[in-house]
C-alpha cells in the first residue's frame, strides 16, 4: 500500500512539473498544433526532464558547498577572534594573506577537478579580495616607503598580473573581475611602496583606466578578438563608476555636483547597452545579458534622475518626477515593441516610483490625480500592447484551442 502511495506521488510530482515548466508547455503546444508527432514529443520530454534532474543535482551540490563555506568561514572567523588579539600587526597581516593564498589555491584546484566552477572561480576573487585586506592592513607594521612597505607594494603589483594571466585562459568573466580587481592592487603598491597622496594616485588610475578602455575598444574592433577583452571592457566600464565617485570627492571636490559625471557614465553605459542589442552591432560584440544591464540602467537612473534633479539642479517635485517618468517611459519605449521583460519591469517601477513621489508632494492637487491616472492608463495601454498577438497567428493553430 505505501509502495502504491509513494509510486501515485512521483507520478503526481511528473505531471505537475510537465504542467508548469515552459518547456513542457510548449511541446504539448506543439504537438496540439500538428508540429510534432507524439513519439518525438515524449522523445523530447525524456530529454528535457533528465536535463531538468540534473539542474536540480547541481543546485543542491552549489547549495551545500556554498554552506560548507559558510561554515568555515564562521570556524576560521571564531578562531581570529581568539587568536587575532596575541599576534600584532605584522602577524595579522602575514595570516590574512596565507589564508587568501590559500582561499586562490583552493579555487584554482577545484575547476581541475571537473566540478564547481562558479564555486571556483568565486573562491579565487574572494582570495584576492582577503589578500588586499592583508596588504591595507600591513600600513600598520610597515610604514609607507619602508624595506616592508616596498615589499607589500611589490606584491600588489605582481600578483594581480599572475592571476589575471591565469584567469583570460580560464574564463572571460574571471578575467574581467580580476582586471577590475587590480586597479586595488595597484593603489596598493602606489600607496605602500611610492607613498604618493590620494589625489596623484587617482590622477594616476584614471588614466590607466582611460588608456585600457581606449586599448581595449580598439582591440574590439577586430571580429576575431578573444572573448575575455569584451569581458574585460565591461568590467573596467562597470568599476569605472567607483573610480569616478572618489575622483569627484578627492580630486574635484565636488559634492552634489558629482552626479554630473555619474550622468555621463551612465548614458554611455545606457549607450552601449542599447547599441549592442541592435541587429547592426558586430556579431562577436553581441550578448543576449545586454538587455539585463540596460534594466540596471534605469534602475540606477531612477536614483541618479531625482539626485540630479533635487540636489545638483536644486529643481522642485515636479522637473523631478517628470525626470524620472522620462526614464520609465524610454524603457517603455524600448521594452514593449520587444518584449524585454527585464528592462520592462525596471520601467514599471521608475514610473511608479516617480507617481508615487509626485503625488506625495502634490497631495490634494485635482491636477495631480489627473495625471496619476493619465500614467495609469498609460500603463494598461503598455499592457494590451504586450498581450496582442501578431497578426496571423491565431490562424497557425488551424482554430484549434491551444491554451
């Protein structure tokens, strides 16, 4: 009898994950529509749910690396809580950077291994990320300048380019996070070793930030260019944010006046995004994940937009809230006509965002109401507009109910 519950139940379980998953729905359509025969359509199933069962094992496997992780970070964590205090400095220092070493080793052995790559290759950043902690906190037992000091520097100089030199032949977005990564090293061996001033060193990264953007854009050029340099690029224009937020405090001074470059960073970002999306950009360049970065865009640009507007232009709720919906509507602009679910909800919610904000502000305005609900209809409009199918095709399914 529990045998027979427990067969009813596998077979329950079966139906619903044919029910529910859009792969499965889509199959049954197909073969409602006469475009697949039956034997090839369960053919397909088979296939689909064994891939399916061998997601779900290597989610469960991420899922308990991720948490033996955790674990002993917490048992490396309670053991420097016990031990860090009696070691000083140098030796807070020298164990931060062994373990990181050994965090990178760890990293590097396991894609040999045939298994966790992600795992890996997050192991490997957070190794570097725990040795620039180790180099900062070296300022403590060795001065700036000094013999310790020199070698520290020296250090963050090199490490940085072996890594990168193992990461570009391993994976494009290792490569990417690793060069982005160096730029902190390279404050690092400016800091410790030379003992240049904020500002120079900021003067400095800049412009190699600038002359490895421009290299690596020239590079792109070329149709036959290795993955990493794209995945590269990306991540220095994506970290080039950070750097421009300490340039504008250290070096500019400049304080709501720093979301001018911030602006321009973002539309060139936007820009690219959505220049990469077209159909004319080079194939080599094009990435399906643009679109998912032109929805951070608008996200970013919902905050950007009423700190441009509020605090730089010193503007009321109005030119705000207009700035802003300016910023959903252009998402909206691009999202509907092609279905960019991502880029659509970031849309949403810069449209909601600003209604709410304006009609806070103007609460009890009769004007205001009536253009909430102008935005409001605007928004069932975007929705018919996405549940509209294209000409012709209820006549594909030959009148038959395809559900």
């Amino acid at each position: 009898m529990r045998n027979r519950l427990g067969s009813q139940s596998l077979i329950r379980e079966e139906f619903m994950a044919r029910r529910s998953h859009p792969v499965f729905q889509a199959l049954s359509r197909w073969e409602r529509k006469d475009l697949l025969d039956r034997e090839l359509a369960e053919a397909l199933r088979e296939e689909v749910e064994e891939e399916i069962r061998g997601e779900s094992r290597r989610w469960s496997q991420y899922l308990l690396a991720a948490t033996g992780g955790a674990v002993l970070i917490v048992a490396g964590g309670t053991f420097l809580a016990w031990a860090w205090p009696e070691m000083g400095f140098a030796g807070q220092s020298i164990t931060l950077a062994v373990v990181g070493f050994l965090v990178i080793g760890l990293g590097m052995w396991l894609p040999n291994r045939g298994k966790w790559v992600p795992v890996a290759y997050l192991l490997q950043i957070a190794g570097s990320v725990l040795i620039l902690m180790a180099l900062i906190h070296s300022e403590k037992a060795w001065a700036d300048g000094t013999l310790g000091g020199w070698c520290v520097g020296v250090l963050g100089l090199l490490l940085p380019v072996a890594l990168f030199w193992r990461a570009f032949r391993e994976d494009g977005v290792l490569a990417g996070l690793q060069a982005a990564l160096s730029f902190l090293f390279l404050f690092v061996f400016l800091d410790r070793a030379l003992g240049l001033s904020e500002e120079t060193i900021l003067w400095i990264l800049d412009g190699v930030m600038l002359v490895g953007l421009g290299v690596l854009a020239y590079r792109l050029r070329d149709p036959e260019v290795p993955h990493w340099v794209l995945s590269v690029f990306l991540a220095l224009l994506l970290s080039t944010l950070i750097l421009i937020i300490f340039s504008a405090d250290i070096i500019w001074g400049l304080e709501a006046d720093s979301i001018f470059p911030l602006d321009v960073w973002l539309l060139t970002v936007a820009g690219l995004s959505l220049w990469g999306l077209q159909e004319g950009a080079p194939v080599h360049l094009r990435r399906g994940w643009y679109e998912h970065q032109l929805a951070l865009c608008v996200l970013l640009g919902i905050g950007f937009g009423f700190f441009t507007t509020l605090e730089a232009l010193d503007t009321g709720p109005t030119p705000a809230a207009l700035t802003v919906a300016g910023v959903g509507a252009l998402g909206l602009w691009y999202s509907l006509p092609r279905g960019a679910r991502s880029v659509l909800a970031a849309s949403c919610l810069a449209l909601l965002v600003s209604a709410w904000y304006w009609g806070a502000e103007m609460s009890g305005a009769l004007g205001a109401v009536l253009a909430l609900m102008v935005v409001s209809a605007v928004l069932f409009w975007g929705a018919t507009r996405m549940g509209r199918r294209p000409a012709g095709e209820e006549s594909k399914g030959g009148g038959r109910d395809v559900g």
